[in-house]
C-alpha cells in the first residue's frame, strides 16, 4: 500500500482548519462497551483516505474498526445532526483485488474482519473499480467503499487512551514547527 509523503501530511496538518465535532467521547465497558474513545474530526481542505489514516496515528489513534452492530451503533450516534454523515473515513480497506467488490477487507488494527454493515447494492467498487476503502454512507449508519482519491471532509478516530494532543493541538504544534524552520533558515542566510 502506497504511503502518504510525510510532506503532504505535514502540509495538510499546518494548514487545516480541524474541527472536532465529537469526541473524544469513551464508549465504555459498563455501556456494554470495548472502553476505547472515539473522535470525530472535521478537517477544511478535505482528505484523502491514506491522509486521514495518517493524521489519526500522528494524533495517537488510528481510523475507527467497527467489529460490532453495537459498535457501529455507537460510532454513527456521534454523527447525529451531521447533515452528511457520508463524508467521513472509517478504518477499512481491501488488501488485495483478487476477489472484487467484497473479498479481502481488512480493519487498519489487524481485528477482525467478522461485522458488516454495507449499504444495498454495497460494496459495488464503482468508479472504474478502484473503491477500496471505507465510509459512511448517507444515512443509517451502512457503509459504502470509495475510492482513496476522493476527498472526505473528515474522519472518525478511534483510540485506546484518551487522545493528547488533540488535532488542534498538532496545529498549533505544526505552526510552531514551520515557525521555526522558517526562523532558522533566514538565521543560516
């Protein structure tokens, strides 16, 4: 699987405008649920799949692994009131092409790959067959596989511990970073 530069990744980082607009929020044990903490990341420009998958590790997590219905129903209560819950990555993709649309997923963490909750007719590895990763569909909490080249708005974070630092945390530290690179390069002059 081809890496994000870490350039790109850098760049999106320093000039992203993140919005958390959920989270971090613990589904814990005593609802029945696995005590991990979920986030939900809006980010302004948009991001690829592999970009997403990236700034979640950077900020300590990794993209959300829905293993169960109460999982899933859990994660897509924090989109309520999102007018377009599609537009966020979650953490699967297919590993190989050898049994299109619906062999080979796989969740980022290694778990798994035992729950599904696809949209009818999902996955269907349209546009041009290249749809290889995972999102929200429009409503209802089903999932629908797109293409990494399409840009979503955000993502869902998932994490063991409680995230630190949050994104906009690493915004401000990314600033500070290029700050003084630019700050040291004039120094050098």
């Amino acid at each position: 699987m081809k890496r994000p530069s870490l350039i790109l990744v850098f760049c999106a980082v320093l000039f992203a405008a993140v919005t958390v607009t959920a989270g971090p929020i613990q589904w814990d044990s005593a609802s029945g649920g696995n005590d991990n903490y979920y986030s939900v990341i809006l980010l302004d420009p948009v991001l690829t799949w592999e970009n997403a998958r990236s700034l979640a590790n950077l900020a300590g997590g990794h993209l959300a692994t829905i293993t169960s219905e109460a999982e899933n129903d859990f994660v897509f209560s924090l989109l309520t009131g999102d007018s377009d819950p599609a537009r966020y990555w979650l953490g699967g993709y297919q590993t190989s092409k050898d049994s299109e649309p619906l062999g080979n997923w796989a969740w980022i963490t290694g778990e798994s790959w035992s729950y599904t909750n696809w949209a009818p007719g999902e996955p269907n590895n349209g546009m041009e067959g290249i749809q290889d990763y995972l999102h929200y569909w429009p409503s209802g909490g089903l999932w629908d596989d797109m293409e990494n080249g399409r840009y979503m708005a955000g993502y869902i974070m998932e994490s063991e511990t409680a995230p630190v630092p949050e994104p906009a945390t690493m915004l401000l530290f990314g600033t500070g970073i290029a700050g003084l690179v630019g700050w040291r390069s004039k120094r050098k002059r």
